[in-house]
C-alpha cells in the first residue's frame, strides 16, 4: 500500500510539474496601452512595441513581466503603430512605424535601431516607390542585411488602376540605409495584404499574405531570389473550404521539415461570427497543398490566431475567443493530426483585440492581448531560429571547407549525445568546442576537438533541457556560433 501511494504521489508530481499552467499575469501599465508586437531574447525576457494614445514605444521586460527599461518615441514625428515591426537584431532591436506625411493620403516607413539598453542608435527613412507604407516584418537576409516587408498602396489610382495594397520588399544594410526596393503584382486589380516573410534558400525567400478579389480571401505565396526578382507566384484557396469570404490570415512560416504552414481565421458569407473556425495548413515549399485541420469551440468567435513550432516539432495554434478568460493552445502534429487542446484561465477576458504570442527558452509561452499579458508555464521549448538555409532536423549537414568552419549539430533538438560538424584551417594547433546557455550566458561545457577528424560526438547528458549555444574556438577565438536545444 505505502508503495502505491509513493508511486500515485510521482505520478501526480510528475504530471504537475509539466502540465501547462498560469505562471503570471500583468496588466499593461495603462487602460490604453496595447502590446502590437513582442520578441523574446536570447540572454531571457523579451522586448514589445507598444501604442499608448499618441504615444509609441519598445520596452524591454524581464522574465516575470516587469519593465526594465522603455524608449518612447517623439510625439513630434507622429508615429502610428498601424503597420508596425518589430525584430531583435544582432547588437539590438530594430523598430518600425508608420509615418504620415504633410498631406493626408502619404506616408512613411521610419526604422529606429536601439541597442539592448534602448538608447536609439539611428533612424531612417525607408523609400519604397509608392506613396502609402506600412511596416509589416523584417528578416535579417545576411549577417549585415535585412530585408523589410512593406504594404503600400498608390491613394491616388484605384484598385482596379493597381493602386491598392501591394506588396513590397526593401533591402537595407545594418545600419538602415536603403540598398534596393521591389515591387510585386502591379497593376492586378486586387487587394494584395503581405503578412510574413522568411527565407528559403541562402539566397532568396518566400512572401506570404492575403488577396482579396471578387469578394474572396486567397492565400498568396510568391519565391523570389536575394534581389526580389519573382521565381514562382501563386494565388490559391483553401481545399477545406469552398467559400473564401473574409478568410483572416494569421501568420505563416517555415517548418523545420522545409514546408511551409499556416493559419487563419474564417469568416464566410454564410458563416455566423458564433460559427466561424480557425484553419490551419500546410503546403510545400512549390506551392502544392499537403493538408488543411480546422478547428472549433461552442460559440466561435475567434478573431485572430497564431501558430508556432516547437522544439519537438510539434506545431502549436494559440488563439482565445471574444468575451472569453480561456487562452486556447491546441497542439498538432507535423503531419496535421490534432494532438491534445488545453485550456488556460486567465482573469481578463479577450475582446476581440489584437492577440500577440511567442515562446521563450525557459519553455513558456508569453501571450499578449489588449490590455494584459500573460506568462504560461511548461508548453514547450521553441524551435531554433532558421539560419538561412533550411536543413531537416536530424540529418547531418554537407559542407563545404573553404566557406564554413562550424556545422550544423545533428541531431537538433538532442538528449544524451550531439555530433557536431567541422572544418578546421591548415595548421590548426588548437581547437575546442565550448556549450553555453542562452538564459544565462554561463559556459557548461567545453571539448577539445581531434583536429585530423571532421566531426565529433559530445555528450550532452548532464544538461538540463533548455537552449544553448555551440561555439567553435581556434586559438582561443571564437569562429562560428550555432544553436542547440537539449531535450530529456
């Protein structure tokens, strides 16, 4: 009997310890200020862009919610929020805003870089061709280039003259200065909304949004090379359903397996807002449809969505309905198969607001929705940020020796053991590999390496689960970092 107790307890603490729950919840510091973009960061907490009235600003806050520092912007420079971005860089954080110009139909695109103690290091101005621009996202294309994903729209033509919402794509280097704009799918007569962009290849990307014609939602994929020049443009519905009336796209992105997945909310002609069901799909990297799951709940009402993935692979859609204290997480695996839903009360309810969430190294999710935020325990450890060119987890990497000295760890995320890929220079007397953790910074491993071999095994037993760094050391300086998430 004593041993079964014991072993009831276990179970129960077991359980415990990993099931989702509430960590903390913050109001935001006024009634009206709203979280419209976050990212977490590498040394832990994350930093958000906020909107306060007139006021726009970045604060970066801890682990449990509380703010270590905020920039506010000039209320002289009118900035809007509306078509905002956000993206930590390497030595900082880069911040995008809509500006209007001295006439009422124009604006501007204004980048800030701050650095990780808010100080504004610079500000530009982003030309783009057109007339009316809104930040949508930023990627970094290169360790000194990024590449912003705008909207624009030409007030003065109408829809059917090309003049509506566009997408448009505008090289810049790290300091902000304008290298090259493209511009896309002029003059169709459609209403073109771009949503996310993300690499493909070392050198080129897709872009993912919404058009809207004929009274119809579509879902737009375009392949373009590093330049922006169109490789493959598609425009195409949603096998799952037949009406693509008012479909709300929420974000796309790259899988760890290569394909691209998606999800949005819908909203059709003959669909009640008590009715309506989020989407979520999934298609390869050549525009071919693999799968599409929906998902509902009693009194529909959703109205927005986010989907992420995890470390393990496993996607997880994170959304909540109007009037509703229930933040939904619905987990569902790669091949599109719903896994489990999990329901997490929290004190405020969702009204119909914009809806922020992204995962943290310390396995928990940061969930954002006007006016709080919310920390929630135990969901998952976040995929590794994609460096450029796409690998499949768990395959080792070809390289080649005169362009690359560190590769790609396999398997990525690992438990016991990780084989590590290298390429040492002619002459290498010394060479180690050091593992530190991302949340703290603190070295937890260190290897010499065998200098006649190309790749070696390194025990990874004794760390906790968690994201780290792999560092590849030649004469005591560093010459090349990657990432590495340790399971059990």
């Amino acid at each position: 009997m004593k041993q079964l107790l014991l072993l009831l307890f276990f179970c129960f603490s077991f359980s415990l310890s990993y099931s989702q729950q509430l960590l903390w919840e913050r109001p935001t510091s006024s009634a009206t200020k709203q979280l419209y973009k976050g990212e977490p960061l590498p040394a832990g907490g994350f930093v958000a862009l906020y909107k306060d009235g007139q006021t726009c600003s970045v604060s970066r806050l801890d682990s449990l919610g509380y703010e270590v520092w905020s920039t506010p912007f000039p209320q002289t420079l009118t900035l809007e929020s509306f078509g905002c971005l956000l993206k930590v860089v390497p030595g900082g954080i880069i911040a995008g805003f809509r500006q209007p110009a001295s006439t009422a139909d124009t604006s501007h695109l204004v980048l800030f870089k701050l650095n990780m103690q808010g100080g504004i290091v610079w500000s530009k101005q982003v030309p783009t061709g057109r007339n009316h621009n809104n930040g949508v996202e930023l990627f970094i294309h290169a360790p000194n280039e990024y590449i912003v994903l705008v909207v624009t729209s030409n007030v003065n033509m109408t829809a059917a003259q090309g003049g509506g919402p566009k997408f448009v794509t505008v090289g810049i280097d790290s300091m902000g200065n304008h290298r090259w704009h493209k511009q896309y799918l002029d003059p169709l007569p459609t209403i073109e909304e771009p949503k996310n962009i993300f690499p493909y290849k070392r050198n080129g990307y897709i872009l993912a949004g919404r058009n809207s014609q004929n009274g119809g939602s579509f879902t737009r994929l375009m392949k373009t090379d590093e330049l922006g020049n169109v490789l493959q443009s598609e425009l195409f519905s949603t096998p799952f359903v037949t009406d693509q009336y008012n479909v709300r796209w929420g974000n796309f992105f790259l899988s760890s397996d290569g394909n691209i997945v998606f999800t949005g909310v819908y909203w059709g002609n003959n669909v009640q807002p008590e009715d309506n069901f989020i989407l979520v799909t999934k298609v390869d990297t050549a525009f071919n449809h693999l799968w599409t799951v929906s998902h509902s709940e009693p009194g529909g009402m959703f109205a927005s969505s986010k989907i992420l993935e995890m470390a393990d692979s496993t996607l997880l859609l994170v959304t909540q309905q109007h009037n509703n204290n229930k933040v939904i997480l619905v987990k569902i695996s790669q091949q599109g198969v719903p896994l489990d839903t999990s329901y997490i009360t929290v004190s405020q309810t969702y009204s119909l607001g914009l809806m922020n969430s992204f995962l943290l190294p310390d396995s928990s999710l940061i969930y954002a929705s006007f006016p709080f935020i919310a920390k929630i325990g135990n969901v998952g450890l976040p995929m590794p940020p994609r460096e450029f060119t796409p690998v499949i987890v768990g395959q080792p990497e070809q390289f080649s020796k005169a362009n690359i000295a560190l590769g790609k760890a396999y398997p990525n995320p690992a438990g016991s053991s990780v084989t590590v890929p290298y390429s040492l220079p002619k002459g290498t007397s010394k060479a180690m590999l050091q593992i530190a953790e991302v949340a703290t910074g603190r070295l937890v491993n260190q290897v010499n390496l065998n200098l006649n071999a190309e790749q070696q095994e390194v025990s990874i037993a004794g760390l906790k689960p968690g994201l780290y760094t792999y560092t590849l050391m030649l004469a005591d300086s560093p010459a090349g970092t990657k990432k590495l998430v340790v399971l059990k």
